[in-house]
C-alpha cells in the first residue's frame, strides 16, 4: 500500500512538473539577461545616475545664476512714491513740493527685472567640485564592480541548476537499479531462496530513493526560481533548463596571488578617499573671501509689463566671513577625521581582500583535490556494487551488501558532482577576486 502511494504520488508530481513552462536556457543567454534586467544592477546604476546629478550642481562653480522678475505695486507712502517716480523717469519740480513729498498721491509701479550673478573666485566650490566628480567616479566603478558580482552569481546559479538536474539523473538511474533489485528479489523471495526481509529491506532502499528524487526535483525549482529572480521575471509556473549539462571533469584553474590594483571595488575606494580628501580641503578654504561679479538690467513703468524707463546696475563683491561662531572650523575637523577614517577604510578592505585571495587560492587546492578524490571513490563504488551485484546473483552475497553497495555508488557518484560545482565555483570566485 505504501509503495502504491509513493508511485502515485511521483506520478502526480512528474505530472505537475510537465505542466509547467520548461525554458531552456544557456550560459551566456543567462549572463545577458541578468546584465539587462537584474534589479541590482538597475539600482547601481541609479546611484550613479544621483550622483552624476549631484556633480552637474556643481557648475553652479562657474556658471553664472540668471532670475527674471515682474514686481507690481501701489503706494502712498512718501519714500516709495518718490522712488517710484524716479525709477519711472517723470519726476518734475513740482514733485519737490514739500506738500507733495510728504503726502504723495497714489502711484502704482511695474518692475522687470533681469540679474545675473556671476562666481569668480570661489576656491571651497571648486573643491567640492572636485568632490562630487570623484564620488561619481567611485558609484560607476561600484555599479561596474556590481555587473562583475552579477556575473559570479549567474555562473554560480546556472551550475546550480546543472548539479541539481544531474542529482535527478543520478536519483532516477538509482530508482531504475533499485527497482531492478527489487524485481529480482522478489522472484527469489518467490522461489523460496530469501526470506522477507530481504524483500521488505529492498522495498525501502526503492521508497528512500523515491523520497531523495523527490527533493532532488524541488531543487530544481528551488534552482529556477533563483534564476527568475536574477531575471527579474515572475517565478510561478517556470522550470529553467541548462543547454549544457554539468561536466564531471574539471580544468585545472592557474592560481593568482597578488591582488590587482586595478579591482573595480578598489579603484571605487580610492576615488572615494579622493572625494573626502577633496571635501576635506573644501572646508579649509571655506574662510578665504569669495570674489562674485553681479549685474541686473530694469525696466519701470506705470502699467503692466511697460517699458518706457530703463536701467542698469553692475558691480563685484568681495565677501569674507571672517568668524561664524567657530562653524567652519568645526566642519574642516569633520572633514578632516572622515577623510582619515576613508584612507583607514581602504587599507583595511585591501588587506582583507588579499586575505580573501589567499583563502581562496588554498580552498582551489583542497577543492582540486576533493575532486580526484571523490572520482577515485566512485569508480571504486562502482567496481564494488558491479562484483556484488555479480556475486548475488550467483547467491553468494546477501541482500544487505548489495543494498549497502548500491547506497554507496549512488551517494559517491552525488559527492564528486558536488566537488565538481564546488571546484567550478570556487575557480570563478577567484576569477572574480583578481579580475
């Protein structure tokens, strides 16, 4: 009765497994899907995209800030009406009545105004210029640095779904073997040459591989949905396939122990000290005077939007604020210790990484020679169950040995795919650390 329902239940599930969408995919297809459309890399990239925002603000630096403004009133008010008169060129002599100038009659008054100001020397800006471009060029060597990441992790994922489809293939021929046993058991049993136990024993080597196939086949979806969620794409109802199958051998990967300067995530650092360096240098020039030009040009007139009296106005000033209640100083201290702290930073983050490389120069080792190892250890356990499974057919081996032998081919045959996958990885990992 339980076999039955184990069968049926593998029947249902192949069932529900067909019924999905069954995409095949290749290697480099993978990589370029992810490279387009990983919500990762789309968020690096909008980082950088803020942060080149934030260096274009910074021509303000050199670019001249141009307003434009219509101002209307109407007034009594003796200096203002005055000065409105002025400014709209009809003052007359009888305007100097001091009647009149002390209660003026109402006056209304339309200004255009055009003005420009224009930054000569502004030393602290242009530092902070500098700033902003180096913080930009740090967020696009981190949004290159993150493809590169994407890159690992699309490999790592596709020899995820290759293992995971060759532990199905494993499971299966093992299912098909344990079956075969079964079947002959069971005319043995009938024959009176076994006892029941020998047949109930096989019975549940049968429904133990049923079971590992069954997780062998959920972690093929478990390995699909990772990819859809690299893809960014909807994961219900979607079962990836790889074009290429997992190869048992591996190629021996020449190790790298010098760490390259030219890393992406280093080169990131570096521009990132340079920008707290530049900010720091900022502050200190924030209390030099600043020296800006400034200029308008005025139209005046009685009504709306007139121009019947113009005018000009052009000058420079020199500004220097000569103590703000120890403000500034207080911020080139700020600027100062973060500057230190990033250089800190990034001698501590090239150190680790060289700690990194040389670990993982020394799990390729330990990883080649699981590899050989595991290899050695399957064909043994092949060899093994072949002269078993000879010798139970001529009674000379009890059912237990062969039950043992068959466990042991089939888990020796899952270990070195899995030493494989961790050596393939472990060799693209350190591609990723010296690249």
């Amino acid at each position: 009765m339980k076999r039955l329902y184990i069968v049926t239940f593998s029947l249902f599930f192949s069932a529900v497994t067909l019924a999905q969408d069954t995409l095949s995919i290749s290697k480099a297809e993978l990589t370029q899907k992810i490279a387009e459309k990983n919500l990762q890399i789309k968020i690096a990239e909008k980082t950088y995209e803020s942060a080149r925002a934030d260096y274009r603000q910074s021509n303000a630096v050199f670019l001249p800030n141009i307003t434009a403004s219509h101002t209307g009133i109407v007034t009594t008010n003796p200096l203002m009406a005055f000065g409105s008169k002025l400014n709209q060129e009809i003052v007359t002599m009888s305007d100097f009545n001091p009647a009149l100038l002390n209660n003026p009659d109402q006056i209304q008054n339309f200004a255009t105004k055009f003005e420009i100001q224009q930054p000569l020397v502004n030393l602290d800006g242009l530092y902070g210029r500098q700033a902003a471009k180096a913080k930009m060029e740090a967020y696009q060597l981190q949004t290159e640095r993150t493809k590169e990441y994407l890159e690992l992790e699309s490999a790592k994922a596709y020899m995820q779904l290759q293992l995971a489809y060759r532990a199905v293939s494993v499971l299966e021929k093992a299912s098909a073997t344990a079956q075969a046993n079964l079947k002959l058991v069971e005319n043995y049993f009938k024959n009176g040459m076994l006892q029941k136990t020998d047949v109930l024993n096989v019975q549940v080597r049968v429904n133990e591989i049923s079971n590992q196939l069954q997780y062998a086949k959920s972690n093929v979806q478990n390995a699909s949905d990772y990819l859809a969620f690299l893809l960014n794409e909807e994961a219900m109802g979607k079962i990836y396939k790889p074009t290429e199958t997992l190869d048992p051998n591996i190629t021996v990967e020449k190790m790298e122990t010098t760490l390259p300067e030219s890393r992406k995530d280093i080169m990131a650092l570096s521009k990132s000290s340079e920008a707290y360096k530049k900010m720091f240098q900022s502050s200190k020039y924030g209390i030099l005077p600043r020296l800006n030009a400034f200029g308008s040009y005025e139209l005046y007139d009685h009504s709306i939007f007139g121009t019947s009296a113009k005018g000009y106005l052009v000058g420079a000033q020199l500004s220097w604020n000569l103590f703000d209640g120890y403000k500034t100083f207080g911020k080139t201290e700020k600027a100062k210790a973060d500057f230190l702290k990033a250089e800190v930073e990034s001698q501590q983050y090239k150190k680790q990484s060289q700690l990194e490389l040389n670990k993982t120069n020394r799990q390729l080792l330990d990883a080649e020679n699981k590899v050989n190892l595991s290899k050695l250890a399957f064909e043994q356990s092949q060899e093994a169950f072949r002269i078993r499974q000879n010798r139970f057919t001529q009674g000379l081996e009890k059912t237990t040995d062969l039950l043992l032998s068959e466990t042991q081919m089939s888990q020796k045959e899952l270990e070195h795919l899995q030493a494989v996958f961790e050596y393939n990885f472990t060799k693209h990992y350190l591609q990723f650390l010296t690249r």
